[in-house]
C-alpha cells in the first residue's frame, strides 16, 4: 500500500514504572516495525530507547512485543496490519526493563551457563570426530537459534511465573541440553554427567507441557517442541517404566 499515517502506541517508562504513549507516525511502502520505531526517534521522540542492530532478521536484538505477541521489530512487515489499525508496542513482558523497548536479558546468560558444555570424547581427535548426515542435520537446525529469546519470553512457565525462573531453563536451553544429549560424540555419560537426569532435576524439563508456543513464535523456524523437548522428555523418561525402552535394552543386551 501506499504512504498513510498509523497509529502507534509505544510503552515508554523504567524499572519504576511506565505507560503507553500514543503517536501518529508516517509510514512508508516496504517498511517494518523497526522502521516505524526508527521514525520516532528521529521526528519525535529521540530518547525513545531500542535494541536493534542487523535489521535482517539475524542479530535477536530487537525482540519486543507488538499487540502483545513476541516478535522480532525489524521482521514485522508494516504491510501485515491494516491502515486503520493501532499497533501496540511492548517490551519483552518476562524479563525486566531497562528502560522503553529496551529489556534485561541476562536471565538467559546465566541459563545458557548453567548448561555444561559438550564434553569431547576420549581418544578421539578433535579433526578425526566422524558423524552420520543425520546427527549433523539434527544439530543443524538447533543451531540455527539467533538467541532471539523470544521462546523464552513467551514460554507461560515462565511468563507469568517469576517463581519458576529458579528452575526452569526455558526452551531455548532445554533445547541446547537435547541437542548435547543427542551428540553421538558428546561423553557427557562417560564423564559422570547424565544430561537427561538434570534435565529433569535442574532445568525443569518436567515443568514444560509441550504447549508448543515456543515453536510459534520462533523467527528461525525451529521445531523446538516436536523436535528437542520432546524428544529429550522420551530419553529421560524413567526407562524403568518405558516398555519400548525396557525391550530395546534387553535385545540390546544379549
Ligand atoms: Fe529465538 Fe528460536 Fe532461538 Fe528461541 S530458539 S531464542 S525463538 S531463534
Ligand atoms: Fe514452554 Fe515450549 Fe514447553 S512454550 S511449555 S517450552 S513447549
Ligand atoms: Fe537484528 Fe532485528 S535488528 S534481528
């Protein structure tokens, strides 16, 4: 469409508290919300505070919400709302503000350092490791994750549980522990350290419901549901109890 005149409201405030301005800003064919944003601080607000820095999708700096829905700024096409309608944006809603768009995210820091990093095998040169296409593929698409942190903002473990941040690691990091816990060169195990049993203990596996709204909002498109929580949830389910499991070791056994 062409040049028109949208009605934004944008939160503006800090840690003390904040409320929702409304402006009426130009908008341009082909733009996005960022450059909406971009407009503000140029015409009217230049202390309107905004992390941004690639623009192309690439960079997971400028995650906010916009009528509520956790998005990248710079990925939202202006084109996808009509004209008439008022666009709303939010800071991240699980972490804290700094200070307008701009939020705290270094929960996930300390999540992401609480994940033991990928122990390499023993005897087993570093240019020597040899692995099937399908174990380089499945990390593959993991690894895809631009740490956006938009699935660990919208997780509602988290969202509207401040007490279960202790204990939950989110989707991003439960999906990084999948993606060790599926190595076939990771010797986590051989080291003493069982991946499955501290996701469970440690990192709250147990406290995601496969609600799969982390999938959703995923700019990377990452199937961090139906492809990492669940199937690590299958693999430190207790084995016990798993028949399929049971049966598999006792063939495996013999
Ligand atoms: Fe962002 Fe997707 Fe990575 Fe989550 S998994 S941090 S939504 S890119
Ligand atoms: Fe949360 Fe995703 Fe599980 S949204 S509940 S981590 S499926
Ligand atoms: Fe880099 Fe939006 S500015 S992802």
């Amino acid at each position: 469409s062409a040049k028109y005149v949208a009605d934004f409201k944008v939160w503006r405030g800090n840690q003390e508290g904040g409320g929702l301005e409304d402006y009426r800003v130009a908008v341009n064919e082909g733009e996005v919300v960022l450059d909406i944003i971009h407009r503000l601080q140029a015409t009217q607000v230049p202390d309107l505070a905004v992390r941004w820095n690639c623009k192309a999708g690439k960079c997971g700096s400028c995650s906010a919400e916009i009528n509520g829905r956790p998005r990248l700024l710079c990925m939202t096409r202006m084109s996808t709302f009509t004209p008439s309608e008022t666009i709303t944006v939010t800071p991240l809603r699980a972490f804290p503000v700094v200070r307008d768009l701009v939020t705290d995210v270094s929960f996930n820091y300390a999540k992401a350092r609480e994940v033991p990093a990928f122990v390499p095998p023993e005897g087993v040169e570093p240019g020597a490791y040899r692995m099937q296409q399908m174990d380089v593929e499945r990390s593959q698409e993991f690894r895809k994750c631009i740490e956006c942190f938009l699935c660990q903002d919208t997780c509602h473990v988290v969202r509207d549980h401040e007490e279960n941040k202790e204990s939950f690691a989110g989707p991003r990091f439960l999906m990084r522990i999948a993606e060790l816990d599926m190595h076939p060169l990771d010797a986590a195990h051989e080291a003493g350290l069982d991946r499955k049993r501290t996701a469970q203990e440690e990192h709250g596996l147990g406290l995601c419901n496969i609600t799969k709204c982390c999938t959703e909002v995923c700019p990377e498109n990452i199937r961090i549901t139906d492809n990492a929580l669940i199937p690590l949830k299958e693999r430190a389910a207790d084995r016990k109890y798993d028949p399929l499991v049971w049966l598999g070791n006792r063939i495996r056994r013999r």
